[in-house]
C-alpha cells in the first residue's frame, strides 16, 4: 500500500482540507460583514437605525458557525462511510445528520458524551474541537468590536 493511500493519510488530508477551508470562509464571511458594516455606519450616523446591524452581525455569525459544523459533519460522513476510518462510538451506523450532531458538540467543545470517535478519525475530532474554538473566539472579537462602533455612535 502506499503511503498516500493509507486511511490515516486521507484523515490528515480531509482534516486538513476542511480546516483550511473553515478558516478562509469564516475570514470571509466576517470580511464581508465588516464591509457592510462600515457603509451602514455611514449611511446611518447619527440615525437611530444603525442598531439592527448587531443583530444582522449575529444571524450572519451563527449561519457562518453552523455552516462550517456541516462542512466537518460532512468530512466524518464521508470517512465513516468507508471502512477503516474509524467509527463514532455510541452509533452503530452514522447518517448524515448524526455525523453533523457529532461535529456540533465537538465544535463546540461541548462533548456531550454520548459519542466519541474512535479510530483515525480521532484526528480530526481533536483538530475540530481547536478549530470551532477559535471560530467561536474569532467571532465573539469581532462580535463586541461590531458593537462597541455601533453602540459607540450614540
């Protein structure tokens, strides 16, 4: 077997491939809203209208979150489907929607216990957990940066 072939090799891969992918869309997103932002501040200053735009900063933030949990609930789909990829403990057989339970509460760093990876994928649940961390902290920044030059304005 080659190395490239072997099933901890393509878990690196799609663990590497989903964090890379996470982290460029979730600069994006926060990009994008940043942008829109700052134009609504001007065309708002000294309006009282401008105090929607945290809650449009918190739906497009959440969307982001859960965006990037389906993109890792996908990557366990896709390696659980094929054998010797390991397995979520808790679950005989993993549908789509309990591989994306399983990335929420690993995302979150909430762990609910009633699964865990076992296998190569332990690789990438452990690399999630960092990974949803610092997105959770990237956009709570960003959250109260947001609303201290919105509620600032006043």
């Amino acid at each position: 077997m080659l190395f490239w072939e072997a099933p901890e090799f393509i878990v690196v891969a799609v663990t590497a491939i989903a964090v890379g992918t996470v982290i460029v869309f979730h600069y994006e997103v926060i990009n994008r809203i940043n942008g829109w932002c700052r134009v609504r501040q001007r065309q708002t200053a000294h309006d009282i209208r401008h105090r929607p735009t945290v809650l449009v900063v918190m739906f497009a933030l959440l969307f982001a979150h859960v965006a990037e949990i389906w993109l890792f609930g996908a990557s366990y789909w896709l390696l659980l489907s094929m054998e010797g990829y390991g397995s979520i403990n808790g679950y005989p057989e993993v549908d789509l929607l309990d591989a994306v339970y399983f990335s929420a509460a690993t995302y979150t760093t909430v762990g609910w216990g009633d699964l865990a990876a076992a296998g190569h994928i332990r690789f990438l649940a452990g690399t999630e957990a960092l990974v949803g961390f610092m997105m959770i902290t990237w956009s709570a920044s960003f959250s109260y940066l947001i609303m201290a030059r919105t509620w600032g304005a006043d």
